[in-house]
C-alpha cells in the first residue's frame, strides 16, 4: 500500500494523515492482549497522579508480535512513501503503549523531536477507537514549519509548546483527530500535539511507535537502537577515496543494502534485539 501524491502532500503541509483500518484481527486482538498483560504485570510508568500511564520498551515485551505489526503492508507502504525505501523503527524513542484512561489530566502540546535535521515520523496505532469524549489526538496543523526553540523537558524528546512566548497565538489551535479502533495517525514529530483529556468512563489504548529514514551517513548504524523495517542501511559518505589521492572512484564500494524485492520479514530477520532503556 502506497500513498497517493494528494496524501503525500497532505502529510507535508499539513503535518499529519489518517490511516483508518490498517490493524485488523487476529493482530488487533493480539496487541491489545499485550498491552493489557504486560500493564498488569509490570505497573506502567506514570510521571505524576492523573497523567496518561506510559507502558515502555514495547518492542522487547514481544519482538515477534511487533515485527508482525511493524513489517505490515499497511502501515510500512505508507512510510515507504514518506521516508524513502529505506526505513527503520526506533527502539529509543517512543516504543511505548499508552492507556488513556478516565480522568486523564489536561493536556500540553509538544514535539516529540528538537529540530529538522534529525526527522522522525511518529505512529499512533489505536487498538480502541479513539474520541472527542475518551481523549483523541489534537494536533496544530502546519506547525512542524515553526520556528525551532529552547530545551526539552527534563528526560523528554521534544519541546513543550506553553513554555515559549513564540507560540502563545497558537496554543488555542490544535484540532482533534479521532481515529477508528485499527486505526493508524502518521504526523510530522515536528507538529505540535497531545492526547487531550479522557471525560468518558472508558479507558483508550494505543501503541506509540517512531520510524525514520536509515542514514546514509552514518558508516556504522547502531543496531542495538533502531530495527530495519523496510529496504536497507546504505552508506554515501564522500570520504571513501581519501586513501586512494582523492580518487573516490576506487574507493571501497558501499555495504550492499537488503534487496528491496526481498520480504519484509527477511529484513527483520537479522536485526539485533537487545534491550535498550529510554
């Protein structure tokens, strides 16, 4: 499944794009039967009374359910088409469920990222639908494009949007975005955001996963910290030939990539799956 030139342009300029039905069963049930056993087992992290739980390091907890999940059409054709042919999901950054229960305190737009130069695409999959009533996504469209200000929280990723005067005139303009039950939100981490507060007597689960494009700068990608989902790691530094007088045409060739014909899951078959703490 790719994406159509009007969706990709949507995502570009307006920060985000809806993907209704991309999880169906028995992978739905699946995921939700991991969230609810691992929450039950080891109690999620919650920053302070009232905040959404956070359940961390969700890859680890079933790397077999979440390549499932990660390698499928739906939801990697997508990114293909943002990012490029070569992706990978991120293990330090986000890797997370989330309950949104009742109660939920209110909410405070951010950023998941500090700046361009270091793009990420961030995934919410829903496995409950997601409303108005139980706490949905807000988000500012077309605010990846503001400036890039200040220091991230403490043991945070991003910016929180209240603590800079640049963005006062915005703070009242983010939009909700309800999303069907298998439903997958892509946005820019760059767009200002939130889960907004829970007013129902339900709970609302979802997974928070984070992709990027695979650096073709980086000659020795650290495996232990990021999982290749589609395509492969190709280095194009120019400092190949400088043993050679400046002759780069007889400088060591590339790492060849995983061929993109080849399935999916065979890309993820020999990826590294250590822990990674957050």
């Amino acid at each position: 499944m790719s994406l159509t030139a009007q969706q990709t342009r949507h995502f570009r300029d307006c920060g985000y794009l809806r993907l209704p039905a991309v999880v169906r069963d028995p992978l739905l049930s699946a995921l939700r039967t991991l969230v609810r056993d691992e929450t039950a087992r080891s109690a999620p992290t919650a920053v302070a009374p009232g905040e959404q739980p956070k359940l961390y390091r969700l890859y680890e907890r079933d790397p077999r359910l979440l390549r499932e999940l990660l390698v499928s059409p739906g939801l990697v054709g997508p990114l293909r088409s943002l990012l490029g042919p070569n992706v990978v999901y991120l293990l330090n950054r986000h890797n997370q469920a989330a309950v949104n229960r009742p109660g939920t305190a209110a909410p405070r737009l951010h950023r998941d990222v500090l700046q361009w130069s270091r793009g990420l695409v961030t995934a919410v999959v829903y496995l409950e639908e997601s409303t108005v009533a139980n706490g949905c996504t807000h988000l500012v469209p077309g605010s990846q494009y503001l400036p890039f200000v200040g220091v991230p929280q403490p043991d945070g990723g991003g910016t929180w949007m209240d603590e800079h005067a640049e963005f006062t005139d915005l703070l009242d303009q983010a939009l909700p975005i309800p999303m069907p039950t298998g439903g997958v939100l892509l946005f820019d981490a760059l767009s200002f955001h939130t889960v907004s507060a829970n007013t129902s007597d339900s709970s609302r689960m979802s997974l928070v996963l984070g992709f990027r494009s695979a650096d073709e700068l980086d000659r020795n990608p650290d495996r232990s910290r990021q999982i290749l989902v589609s395509g492969g790691h190709l280095y194009r530094g120019n400092d190949r030939g400088n043993d050679h007088g400046g002759d780069r045409s007889s400088g060591p060739r590339p790492r060849a990539a995983t061929a993109l014909s080849a399935p999916r899951e065979q890309a993820l078959a020999g990826a590294d799956d250590p822990g990674v703490t957050r």
